[in-house]
C-alpha cells in the first residue's frame, strides 16, 4: 500500500496522544499525580494536542476534506466512522477531565470520573482505528490477529515513555514509573517482531486461480490491463525493495525500542535534571521510530488487487 504521510502521522500521534491521556485519567483518578497546574496543562496539553494535530493530518489525503464530517454518519457499518465518533466523544470527557485539572486544580470527585471515562474513551478510539485496518480482509498483513493487539499495545508504550519524560521534566518521576515503562517497550518490540515473523511467513490464499475458479492448471495474463500505471498500482501495487525494508525494520528496533529502553535504563542511574533530559531524549527517539514502523505498516502490506496485475 502507498504510504500517504498524512495517515503515517496520524495513526503514530494519535496513538501517543490517546496512550498519555489514558494514562493520565486513570493516574490521576487514583490520586498518583498531584493537581498541579503546570504538571496538567503540559500533560493534557501535550495529550490532546497530539490528537489534535494527528486527526486534522488525517483529512490530509482525502480528496474533499470540507466533506471529512460526513463519515460520522456510517458508524453502523464503518470503522472509519465510529473511529471518529468516538475520538470526538472522547474529546467531552477529556476536556472536562483538563478544566477540573488545570482551572480548578482538583481531580476528585466528578473530575476524576472524568479522567476515567477520558481513558476508556481513548482506548476505544485505539481500538476503532486498529479495526481499521484488521477488517480489511483484501490485505491479509493486516487482516491478522497481530494488527489489533498492536496498535494497542504501541499506544500503550509510547504514552508510558511521554508520560515518564512529562514527570520527570518536573522533577516528580519515579524508579516505579520508570520500571514501568521499560517493560512496555520490551513488549513493544517482541510483538513488532513477532507480527515481521508472521508476516514474512504469510502465504496468501487467493491465488488467479482461485478468483477465476479454473482450479486446473495454472492461469496466466496475457495482456496487462493497462499499458501505465495507474491509480490501482500506485496506491494498492506499492512495493519496496527487500533491502530497503530490512534497512527501515532495523532503523524502527533501534530508534522506537532499543534506544528509549537504553536511556530509560540510563535515567534509572542520573539524578534530575539529566534523568529529564534523558527521558525526553527518549520520548523523541521513539516517536520518530514509530513514524518509520508506522510507514513500514503500510509499505509492505499487499492488497490482493495485485494479482489481477500479475503480481
């Protein structure tokens, strides 16, 4: 698939973005994080403004975007739509969740009720858009039990190192905290490297055989349907060379998980202020990781149009 960078930003601010709210309505409910004023307008700010700027980068590649607001209406059937339902949704909680925090400089009551529906409501919308992509049975690198887990789990992780480098930046992080977001990385990168494994080893089921229904023999093309390229092949036939792709697999494990995992661990052993700096060093690392992975994620998935191309 071709790679628009408008949807590789989205789905990787985005993915932070809803990964530090949630962190931070369900810290803050529990009383974990103090009703400072400066920790909550930088949080908030930081969480909301990533998914701000990741949903507005997302009527990027639309060919109409005055008319991105009439995908509301098909949330009975699309992804898509209940996708933007529920980051609009979300957006109530959150911003109830932000007033009670940074103007009232409180988080009981019904602003911590706020923080925790900000949270389920995060998590849903991560969970729409990973549908997005893991219902699309025409494209079997997505349409696996790989896709959805991950944009969890991805989300999960890099809001956890944002939320360290937002703490510590105030001198208020943990070893606890810390301890905490290093597994998730981990756990990041093992499941990245599990869903490459699974990917690489995918045998597609459709064949020209099967959609012509001649199971004798072999089907070939005779003719190509066009003599140029064409919209199909540019945006479904996208392909990468196998060298490029093992150069962009290894640049995403070193910049999205084994650098943030090292300075992380390094933050375990300075004292404030360069434990800040080296939890923020980490947060920009994984961030610029993720946008590769997210690239790659679009890159070397294969829509099954292809075969009536001959590819």
């Amino acid at each position: 698939m071709h790679p628009a960078f408008s949807v590789v930003f989205f789905t990787t601010a985005t993915g932070a973005g809803y990964g530090l709210l949630a962190l931070l309505g369900v810290l803050g409910a529990a009383g974990l994080v103090s009703p400072d004023f400066w920790l909550g307008f930088v949080g908030m700010g930081l969480a909301l403004g990533l998914i701000s700027a990741g949903l507005l980068s997302s009527t990027g590649h639309l060919g109409r975007p005055e008319r991105a607001w009439r995908a509301f209406s098909q949330w009975r059937s699309s992804w898509l739509s209940r996708e933007g339902v529920a980051s609009v949704a979300t957006f109530i909680p959150a911003g109830l969740f932000g007033i009670g925090w940074v103007i009232l400089g409180r988080l009981d009551s019904w602003v911590a009720a706020a923080g925790v529906l900000a949270a389920i409501g995060a998590i849903v919308t991560v969970c729409m858009t990973g549908m997005i992509y893991a219902s699309l049975k025409p494209i079997a690198h997505w349409h696996s039990p790989y896709t959805l887990p991950g944009y969890l789990i991805f989300s999960a992780m890099s809001g956890s190192v944002l939320l360290n480098a937002v703490l510590q930046g105030f001198a208020l992080g943990s070893n606890i905290f810390l301890a905490f977001s290093v597994p998730l990385v981990l756990l990041g990168w093992i499941w990245k490297l599990a869903t490459w494994r699974y990917n690489d080893r995918l045998e597609t089921a459709t064949t020209a055989n099967t959609a012509t229904g001649l199971a004798g023999g072999t089907v070939r093309t005779l003719e190509w349907p066009h003599t140029e390229e064409n919209y199909l092949l540019k945006e479904m036939g996208f392909r990468i060379a196998r060298k490029h792709s093992a150069k962009l697999r290894r640049i995403t494990q070193a910049l999205a998980f084994a650098l943030p995992i090292l300075l992380l661990v390094a933050a375990f052993a300075f004292p404030w202020p360069l434990a800040a700096v080296l939890s923020a060093l980490a947060a920009v690392a994984q961030f610029a990781g993720m946008l590769v992975e997210r690239w790659l994620f679009f890159a070397e998935a294969k829509h099954t149009v292809t075969l009536y191309y001959g590819r």
